[in-house]
DNA sequence: TTGTACGCGTTATCAC
DNA sequence: GTGATAACGCGTACAA
C-alpha cells in the first residue's frame, strides 16, 4: 500500500529525483521519441516512485486549452433534488430503494442528450465537463466556460445576454432552441411539422375534432409545437385557438383549465400536450378523477422519453434524436475550435411513435 | 450581436480598460466588498465590454484545486457505441430514429450511479469531470486524476497498480469492488446477502431445486454474488457447484453451456444471473429457442435497471441504491479533501424487486 | 539529447 | 482601498 504524498508532487520533484532536468521530464510524457531510452527509463520510474500526476490546470493554461468539453444544464432537475439537505446516507438508501427507480425522474430528455455528448467526446479523446446552477444571476457557467474549449447548454433560465457573453471567448451551442442572429449555436427539432403530424394522425384517424394543446409558451420550443399545432387544425378546417388550452407552472394550482373541465365533464377529444412529462401529468390527472385514457379522451405528448413507454396507456408521441443532438454538439464545438465553419443551425427530424394514448391501442 | 473575442481578454486587458491594476480585477471578482463600488462598477462594465471570462485553468493552478470532481469510466460503453467511424449526422439520426431509445443500451447501471454523483456534486457546487477510456495501458485515468480534487471509477480494466498510483495524490474511490487493503475507497453493496434473498425465494416460493448461476467471476463483485449463490444452495441443503453453470464473455459462441443445455432439453429449473444486462441476453436467447419463461425455467438478474421492467416476463432482480452509491462517493471525496475521515468501505444494503420471470407473474 | 528561461492567467501577500 | 509582485506547474523556444 503506496503512501500518499503530502503534497503534490512536481516535475521539479521528478526531475531531481531522476537527475534531469524538469524539460527532459516534460518530453518524457508528451514526446518520448525525443529522449533517450534509458533517460525515459529514469524519468518514468522517478515519476512511479513519486507517485506522480501532471497538473491538468497548469497543462492548460500553459497550452491554451484544456481539452474538455462543457455541458450546462440550468435548472433541469426537479427542486426536490437539487436543492435537498443532506441527508443521511440510510435516508438516501432508504429512500431510494423504496422508489426503486423512479423512471419519472429519470432519464429525461436532457439525460439523453447529454449521453449522445458523452459518446462523442469520448470518440473524440475529449473529457466531458458538467456544470449546473439554479438562478440567472449565478455566474456558474461563466466559471464553466473558463475552464472548457466548448459549451453546450440546455435553454432554461439562462439569461440571454449572459450567454452571449462567454459565446465571445469559447464557441457555445444551446439545445432546443430556435435559430436567433446571436452568437451561438442553434440544435433544434422540426417541432412544427411534428406536431402536424401528431394532430393530423388525431384527427385523420382518430375522427377528433376538438383538440386541445396544453403547454407552457415561455420555453423557446414550445412556442414552435403551438404554432404547428395551430397550422395543422387550419389546414383541417378546424378552429384554430388563439392560446393554449392550459399551461403549467408548478405551482399547486396547475392545470387549472384542465381540472375544470373535468369536473363540468367538457373535455376536448383530444389533449396535445407540449412534452412527455405533461402528458405524464395529465394522464396521472386524469386517471385520479376517473376519465379514461384513450376512451373518453386521447392523449399525446413530444420527446420519446423512456416513462412514456412505461406509463398505462403508453404514450403517443415525437420521438427526437436526442443522441445524435448531443454528438452533433460535440462536433460543432471541435469543428469550429478547429476552424472548420459549421451553419449556426440545425434542424433534426423526428418521428411520431405511435403508443396507446391516442386510442390505437 | 457582440463580436467574439480574437484572443483570450484577461485580466490584463480589463484592469487596463477599466484603469486599475490586476489585482483590483481579482477582487472584484471574489472579494467585491474590498474594493469601493465605484472601482467595481469600473471593472465590471470593462469586463463585459470585454467579454471577460477568468480561466479556469489558471485559477485551478493558483490556488491548487479545480472545485471538479471526476468520475471516469474504463470500458462500459458497447464497442459499437464508442469505437464507431465518425458517422454522417444524417446515418447518426435514422440510425437513432429507427432504433427509437434502445432501453437495452441506455439508462445501465452506471448511468444511474453517475446521476447520483451529478446531483449530489451540484448540491455542494462543484462540477464533474467525466472521463473514459478503453486500453487498461491508457493514461487517460491519469490524466482526469491531475484536473480534478477527487475521483470516482467504476471498475474495469483498471490496471490496479495505476489506481494506487493516482490515489497517491487525489483521493479515489471505486464502485462495486470489494473492500481491500488499497488506497482506495470502496463503495459496494452485500452481494452475498442479495443473492441469498433471491435463491431462498427461488427454492422457498417456487419449490427450485436445480439451481444455476450465470456470470462472469472476472468482475469483483460477480465473484461475490457466487459465493451467495454457493452459501444459499449449501443452506438449503442442495448441491453446491464450483463454478458457475456458463459465462459470458463477448464473442459470438457465449453462453455455450447454456446453448447445449437447451438443445438438449437439460436446462435447471432456475437461472440465476449475475446481472440484468445478462439475464435480458438469456431471456432473449431462451425465446429464441422457444423456451418459455418463467413456465419452462426461472430466470433472475440482478441490479435492477430498467431495461429490466420493459421485458417480457418482467424481470425478477435485486436493486442496487445506485444513485446513493453516487452521492456518497461525492460525499467521500468532498469530505476527504476537507479533511474528514471516512470508513475506507461501505457495504450498502440492496433489496429484492419481484418481476415476472421468476414465477411470480 | 538535454538544460535554461520565460510565458500562460490567477490568486494572494505584502506594502503603500 | 489599491498596486506591485511572487508563486502555482507545465510546455517549449532557444541555447548548449
């Protein structure tokens, strides 16, 4: 059993203890052809004696770049989460096995993407780096941006002009979010035509003629899902609504519009909600007051997340490439360090996934 | 829209702008009340015209830790996950598309241990450096050990000897390792006592006399979980294999025995896996064949992911508190560096999660 | 082939 | 309250 050093231990430390000098230690790592065999040989076994680890802050700053990749993620995770007390190890355990994997939890969308990042990094030789922060004022990511070659971030409350400003120093591509003329890189969905052909399937299909789209407009997304939604039942002849049926904000009182009409029995046919953890809700909303799902309403989500898959009755939904949003980050981010241009945008396809909420069944 | 920056602003550039020294830049940053809210002003609106971003590196070399922890993985992505030619973003997304979320690739086990570490990492403010590399000879691990204040790894080809080796200067602590007289922290769960539960509800609940482990020793904890298996059949007075009943190892002619076994209508009455991963791959191979579950045999795994609850029969396995196992180690790495003494292994406990593929349906 | 010396961008310890 | 200045650990021209 090695002891551990006292304190960090040096090229100065390594080069005394094999007789050289600390550039002949530094080749011996980044260029071994340039050193003799049996100086190498010296150096490496001083370095193993020594229990030595070069100092990742002090390559950095000397070459420039760090050779890592940031992802930021605003405020995805649920405040329970976050923002929890420590608890004691037993109440972690306890707590956890008793849920026994809450799906609802996780993985999310942003869990998805942020794997597709992972793997491509990784393809790539590049270290991943992962930051969050709660508020808008929190200069986390500044403190992030610092310390990586590239950042990809996650819409939320991110201020604009906050992003803006490390998008100077480091290139920076944010998720889910429309094409702008700023600075950064854009990776968004076809939300409207998937959206069009999830109503289109509701109401081609289904007969639907009162459909509804719950959603909250703030997220950048969202607001391109309500106009696909809005173009679809136009072109369908059908009356087209000015604003969403109902949006949540988490709050006790959410889904206000909804709850009502459940209780005067007045549903649409059909829900369109934003994204899978809605359509989540609402199912578990509707399922508490005894409406059936698809039977006397149909239900739809956006994402493809893995508890759609799990909930009863599955969820009909878009599926986005989630994976290949987060590699394509990663490619943005090397690419352009590289100097190699990359469009300020991209839009992916999806694909509607048709599970039992719709009433396919 | 604001013009990047050509070349890195530093503190240089704005103590210049804004007419003061270095130093008077640093405060302002981190000690704002030592310096009068006029200068502040001063510096501050020079760093945003600026686009003032500290570096990361720098600070992390000046005052000598990063605030990152790492978590490193050797070889727990699929091959075709990782070593794949960089792909046409195009293949990338219909590739994925079609696929639509294989649940069998993605969330495993050590995903739901690196969400632990995120969140508990995100609780105490720190980021999380992720890492990953294939060759045991690798120094990659090295590399990660020398940005961050502290390490997690999961095991793998982790040459052992490398572990020590960055042990000596960040504190590390793996996952699903038994304890040892190392460096090391461990952190693992009573595998004997797992398996135990699950071949006394095997024997007990659904009258199994002929029971067979399937697993790999090679990995620390399989050997564990075999050794429960072997204390559990001895207990109940059945014979005690030596080895296990097959293996698994990564090329086109595994699981043999089991393959003979069925072609030969000789298969046990139970088969217990070492892991999910491997009983969903049995599960598959037995349907193949026809064999049906758990009507013609028993079948169990064990971790408890949620590939796991999509199959068909769901299946019957032990959950591990992965996520807890995460959070602790944060909780070890933090603690160490601060000083904070900690058990050099935890044993956490587990819990039996009953599916379909054990009879029970 | 190896050694010397400087720069990388911060932080922090001093004086002022 | 603010300004010089010395670390921090490594990479690398340049010199030897």
């Amino acid at each position: 059993m090695l002891e551990p050093v006292a304190q960090r231990t040096t090229v100065y430390d390594v080069a005394e203890r094999a007789g050289v000098s600390i550039a002949t230690v530094s080749y011996t790592f980044r260029q071994p052809d340039r050193v003799r065999p049996e100086t190498r040989e010296l150096v490496l076994r001083a370095a193993r004696d020594l229990g030595y680890v070069p100092s990742g802050s002090a390559r950095g700053l000397a070459n420039g770049r760090s050779q890592a990749l940031g992802l930021y993620a605003f405020d995805m995770f649920l405040p329970s989460d976050l923002s929890a007390p420590r608890r004691s190890l037993d109440e972690l355990v306890q707590w956890e096995l008793d849920g026994l994997g809450n799906v609802r939890r996780f993985p999310l969308y942003v869990d998805e993407i942020q794997r597709g990042f992972e793997l491509e990094a990784r393809r790539l030789g590049r270290s991943v780096m992962l930051g969050s922060g709660a508020s808008r004022d929190s200069l986390d990511s500044i403190d992030l941006a610092g310390s990586v070659d590239g950042l990809a971030i996650f819409p939320g409350a991110a201020a604009r002009d906050l992003l803006e400003h490390v998008g100077r120093g480091v290139p920076v591509v944010i998720f889910s979010s429309p094409p702008m003329n700023d600075a950064l890189h854009h990776i968004t969905v076809d939300n409207e035509g998937a959206v069009r052909d999830l109503v289109d399937h509701l109401v081609d299909r289904h007969g639907h003629r009162s459909v509804a789209f719950l959603g909250e407009l703030a997220a950048p997304d969202i607001g391109a899902r309500f106009a696909g939604f809005q173009a679809a039942l136009a072109a369908h002849g059908l009356p087209v609504p000015e604003e969403p049926f109902d949006t949540t904000v988490l709050t006790e009182d959410s889904l206000r519009t909804l709850r009502d009409a459940i209780t005067s029995g007045d549903l649409p046919d059909a829900l369109v909600c934003a994204t899978d953890q809605l359509a989540l809700t609402v199912l578990d909303l509707l399922a508490q007051h005894g409406v059936r799902v698809p039977d006397d309403v149909a239900v739809t989500g956006f994402d493809g997340i893995i508890a759609g898959r799990l909930s009863d009755p599955t969820l009909t939904t878009v599926r986005q490439p989630f994976a290949s949003m987060g590699r394509l980050a990663v490619r943005i981010l090397t690419d352009t360090a590289a100097g190699l241009a990359h469009p300020k945008s991209y839009v992916l396809p999806t694909r509607v996934v048709i599970g039992g909420s719709c009433g396919c069944g």
